[in-house]
C-alpha cells in the first residue's frame, strides 16, 4: 500500500512540475527575424549563477513574471521591454531566452541591435560578443544542427526605454556591391 502511494506522490509531483514548466519559443535560422522570446526581469541582478543554469533559473519564477511574445508573423520585430515591463530602472537586468533551430550546422552572422540596454549574448551557454555589446553588433557564430538556446541578459540604461532586436544572415542571404 505505502509503495502504491509513493508511486502516485512521484507521478503526481513530475506532473505538476511538467505542467508548470515553461516551453522555450522557438526561432527558425531560415527566418531573418529572432522574434520568439520568454523575457523576465530582476532588481539588482547577479548574472553568474544564471550562465550555469538559465533553465533552472526560469522554472523558479513565476508564470506572470515571465513574458513570451511570439511576434513570428510580424517583419522588422524590435523587442520593447518598457511595453512589457512598467517598472524598468537603473537596477533593473533582462533576461531574453529562446532556441534558434538550424536544420544543418552552419555559419551565421547575428547583426544585434539595442537601444538603452547593454547585454551579453550567450549561445549554446558560450558568451559571444563582447562583455557589454553597444548598439549595434555583429557577431559570427557556428549553430550546430538542431536547437541552440540564446540567452540576452542586459542592463537598462539610458531613459530606460530599453529595446533589442537580432537579426541571424545564414548563407541564403547575400550581399551584392554593383559599381
């Protein structure tokens, strides 16, 4: 009988942890646009446990503290963060999370823009970029087949109308210089 129950209590709690996990958006490295996001933000925020283990990180928050915008349809995405969150300040860090899924391994150029947010780029847990990217980036970086997790973690600065967008250039996309 104990053993019966114990059995149900398992099944049960990995239910409940299921239910309440949080399902990454995902970004197709064929689209331009990176526009799929699970976004929060934290007052006086210390990256380095966070490198680790962003997932972690995200199932100890709670469901109304976590924003996903799914805006794949719409073109020229710019992820405002002062629309989703009313109380950004000098304190104030935001952590973006998604998965970039590539069909092959590839090269890619990430063309990062931001406006009053410095942030670090992580993929696939390595640091891309430099310690504080400015306003606009560009940075290489070789996806492996299959899903890559992105992870931007920056600090609002400025007016505090902090805003990003990233752009991915695989080899479809081309550049021709006529003279």
């Amino acid at each position: 009988m104990n053993q019966k129950f114990l059995y149900i209590l398992i099944f049960l709690s990995f239910t409940l942890c299921r239910l309440s996990a949080i399902d990454l958006p995902v970004n197709s490295s064929s689209n331009m646009n990176l526009s799929n996001w699970a976004i929060t933000h934290e007052k006086n925020f210390d990256i380095n446990p966070v490198i680790q283990s962003y997932d972690d990180y995200i199932k100890t928050k709670d469901q109304n503290q976590i924003e996903i915008i799914n805006l794949s349809k719409y073109n020229d995405v710019v992820v405002s963060m002062y629309q989703l969150f009313d109380d950004l300040d000098f304190s104030s860090t935001v952590i973006a999370k998604s998965i970039i899924k590539s069909n092959i391994n590839q090269t890619i150029a990430i063309n990062y823009f931001s406006y009053d947010l410095d942030a670090q780029i992580f993929i696939n847990d390595e640091k891309v970029g430099s310690e504080l990217i400015g306003e606009n980036a560009w940075i290489e970086y070789k996806l492996k087949k299959g899903n890559n997790s992105i992870t931007v973690i920056g600090k609002c600065s400025g007016n505090y109308d902090s805003a990003f967008k990233i752009l991915i250039f695989d080899e479809k996309f081309s550049y021709v210089d006529i003279k």
